[in-house]
C-alpha cells in the first residue's frame, strides 16, 4: 500500500524508504488508508500501520501498537496509539495515558533525518520494558468487580440505618464530612466506591464534567443508588467539601508530552478556581497526571496555602513497599521506616526515616548494605505491579480518612520540596508527611543519603524545566 502513497504525503520517497524498513524489520506490521480524527475536530485520511512489538518484562510479550504517518512525515512525528484486545486494560503511566496515547522522549525531539521509524519503535520496546503498559484483565479483576458490586447492593439495604443514624448523633449538613470527587472516569469512579467502602465520609459529590448525559460508571452508580453519594455536573454542589480530589485529564489530542500537560493546565484552570470558591477552607487531593506537575499548577491556580495542596504522590508505591517488606521478606524492623519518595514512576527512590544506632562503624556498614539489598529486592517486586483505577482509589480513600479523621498518620505525598535535600526550585515531590484536618502538618525527616539527596535534586530540576516552559 506505501509504495503508492496518495499525492498529500509531500515527502513521499523519503516516507516509502522508511516505510520500506519498517516492514522489513517488522513483517508482522499491516498497512492501511484510515480516518484520522484531530483535536480541533477535524479530519484527514492518513496511513497507519499496526502490528505486535516484541517486549521482555519478566517474561516475553507482544503489545498491540497502531502508529498513524502525518503527511508532512519524515519531518512530523507520527501519532502513537496502544491497541489492545478485548481481553487487555491500559496502565495508564508516564508513557502513556488512559486511551493509550504514547508519549515518548523521541516524540517529543523529533528531528529529521536523525528520527526515524525504526529509532522510535526501539525506544518504545525500550520505555515497555521499564513499565509494561497494558496487563492481562484476568477472572480476579472480574471477580473484584462482582465484590464491588456486592458491596454496593449491602451498604444500599442498609440506606434507612445510615440515615437515621446521622439524625440520632444530631449532625447538621455544615458539621458533615463532604468529599468532592472531580472526574467521572474510571479513577473517579474508584475513588467514590473506594471512599465509600471504607465509610470516610458522610456525603461525597462526584462531578461529572464530561459532555452529554451521564453514562458508563456514573449511570451505574444512580442504578444501583450508593447512599450518600450525589452526581452534579454543577461545581455549586461541592460547596463546603473538606477535600477535594481532582482525578480529570484531558482527552485531547495534543502532539508531545509538553502539549499534554499543558493540555491538562487549560483545563485545570477552568476547575481548580471554581472549586475553590466554593469550598475555600479545603485540602485539595490531586490524582491528575503528572501529579508533580499537577500539584504544582493546582496550587498556584487556588493561592492555598502549600499545606493544603496534596498529591496523592507514592502513597500507594510506599503501602506497597511496606508490605512487601513486612509480608513477602520478612523484614518487619524495617517496613516502618520505610518509603518511596521522589517522583511518581520509574524515577521513584526508597528511602528511611530512621535509623538503629550501632556500635561501631563496620556494623553500621554491615547494616546499611543488608538494608539495601532488602530494599533493593521490595523494590524490583514493586517494578510488576501497576497502578490500576481500584488501586490508586483506595490509596485516594486511604489519604482522605487520615485527613478527616485527623489521624496524624505518615504519608509519602507529593508535597512542596522547596528546602529540602538542597532544593530550591518550587516542586513537588513525594516525601513522608505527617497529615491532618489542615493538610501536612509536618515533613518527616528522612535519614542523609547523598544517592538519594541526588536523585531527588534531579528530579527537581527535570520537573522545574518542564514547569517553566508551561503557559499558567
């Protein structure tokens, strides 16, 4: 089919000889005219091709690729696409987002002749075997769905009970703990039932932004009636909310990365604001991607206070961590201590909070090396599993019931970093704090390590790069 590309592709002998050796590297590849839609709406008729990269994670995979060639190619990065079956979920990374766009370091510096096709697939096998982008949606996840769903049929029999019991202890709608879920997809959704399932408040809002009437989960929801839980499209419902959880990204169709995240600034700066003039007393819970960067802009669009602009960060890398060290290793003395910290993905550190002091030098050092290596093996086991909607949602519910309840309980959240381990900048990273009623209460001191002092002052560099070049 590319030897006879149509007369819109401009570069057309440099587009076949390229073509020629994707095909040739890859003879799985397929070849078609299809129709491309932009973000703006509108349409073009452009080649695509799709086939099965070879990935080694563990064990070896093939995954789905669908990669579409813009007409002004060689010179125009083509548009990226995961295809999955029916059988396979999206895990939604730096990488990639939930339609399975891919966004790759390659894509974002593309320049011809040094791009290629050929260059861009390697580095995509490459950026897989780090974080694997789709997972198989085996019985286990349906059977979580049908828990879910059970759950949801017993706390609605139990309606009446929970009412009452809210007029016997004398509560009035203003002392009520309201949570606003910002976001009617998959996370939004999670979160809601996640909240609910641990009973953290007494009424939550999921505001569904979307266009059109409510389906797909939020119509669930109504069906199956889940007590104290109302759907709006209107931000006046959230008024008075104790915390505000912003799970939204955009869906649009930008080119790079940076397009991206600037995408999810316009439109965070239609929501933040809002959400903030009716609750202004919040601690607001960002989920959004890339949370670091996230954070940052919902912190400078609401002029809160930085004790009050929370990322949900690595808690649920550093739960896991913990419980892999405690459950899987045994090494009990040493989960408490510690944490993922740093930026959420693959440039995540472990790091402690403590401590035991040794007698002399050589144990120390002894201790220090055995620690690692425990920590070292927790952490390749955390590299397999991903952060699906369910699992982030209940890391969501774990960090709003500390907050309401005030329980003063430690967690490794996207915080402002500005101070700590040498760095100046204004960024967020993930960094163990004590949280309240108002937010961080207090940072945790983490024990000096200059490897991870150093990582942690890279990764505030590379985040302040980005955040510079962004359009607030």
């Amino acid at each position: 089919l590319f030897f006879s590309l149509p007369s819109q592709y401009k570069f057309r002998d440099l587009t076949i000889e390229e073509l020629k050796n994707v095909s040739k590297t890859y003879p799985n590849f397929t070849f078609s005219m299809n129709t491309y839609t932009f973000k703006d709406g509108s349409q073009k008729d452009l080649l695509n091709f799709s086939g099965t990269v070879p990935v080694k994670y563990g064990n070896s995979y093939n995954i789905p690729i669908r990669l579409w060639i813009l007409d002004s190619h060689p010179f125009a990065p083509p548009i990226c696409f995961l295809k999955p079956t029916a059988n396979m979920g999206i895990s939604v990374g730096k990488h990639v987002d939930a339609r399975g766009r891919i966004y790759l370091p390659y894509l974002q510096n593309w320049s011809h002749p040094k791009s290629t096709l050929i260059g861009l697939i390697k580095e995509m096998i490459a950026k897989f075997e780090e974080e694997l982008p789709l997972y198989s949606l085996s019985s286990s996840d349906a059977a979580r769905q049908s828990e879910l769903l059970s759950y949801i049929a017993k706390i609605t029999e139990g309606e009446t009970d929970m009412k009452s019991r809210s007029k016997i202890e004398g509560k009035n709608e203003g002392c009520f703990n309201k949570i606003t879920v910002v976001g009617a997809g998959d996370l939004g959704i999670a979160c809601v039932l996640a909240v609910a399932a641990k009973d953290v408040a007494d009424k939550v809002v999921l505001l569904d932004l979307s266009e059109g009437a409510a389906k797909g989960g939020t119509m669930d929801l109504e069906i199956f009636a889940v007590p104290n839980v109302e759907i709006s499209k209107d931000f006046s419902a959230s008024a008075d909310s104790k915390v505000v959880v912003l799970t939204v990204n955009s869906l649009g169709n930008a080119q790079t990365y940076l397009e991206v995240i600037q995408s999810n600034v316009d439109l965070f700066r239609g929501i933040v604001p809002a959400v903030t003039h009716y609750s202004q007393n919040a601690v607001l819970l960002v989920a959004s991607h890339p949370v670091e960067v996230m954070t940052f802009v919902s912190w400078k669009l609401s002029s809160f206070p930085k004790s009050r602009v929370i990322g949900v960060g690595a808690n649920l890398d550093s739960e896991r961590f913990q419980y892999i060290l405690t459950n899987l290793l045994k090494a009990e003395v040493l989960a408490k201590d510690a944490w993922v910290i740093g930026e959420q993905g693959e440039d995540k550190v472990p790091s402690w909070t403590s401590c035991n002091v040794v007698a002399n030098q050589t144990e120390a050092m002894a201790a220090r090396n055995s620690r690692e290596k425990v920590a070292n093996r927790a952490m390749e086991v955390l590299k397999g599993k991903g952060q699906r909607s369910w699992s982030v949602g209940l890391s969501i519910a774990d960090l709003t019931d500390s907050i309401l309840k005030d329980k003063r309980k430690v967690h490794s959240v996207s915080t402002l970093a500005k101070g700590c381990c040498s760095i100046n900048s204004e960024v967020f990273l993930s960094l163990p704090c004590i949280l309240g009623t108002s937010g961080v209460i207090e940072m945790v001191k983490l024990e000096e390590d200059p490897l991870v002092q150093e990582k942690l002052q890279s990764s505030a560099g590379s985040i302040h790069d980005l955040q510079q070049q962004l359009k607030l």
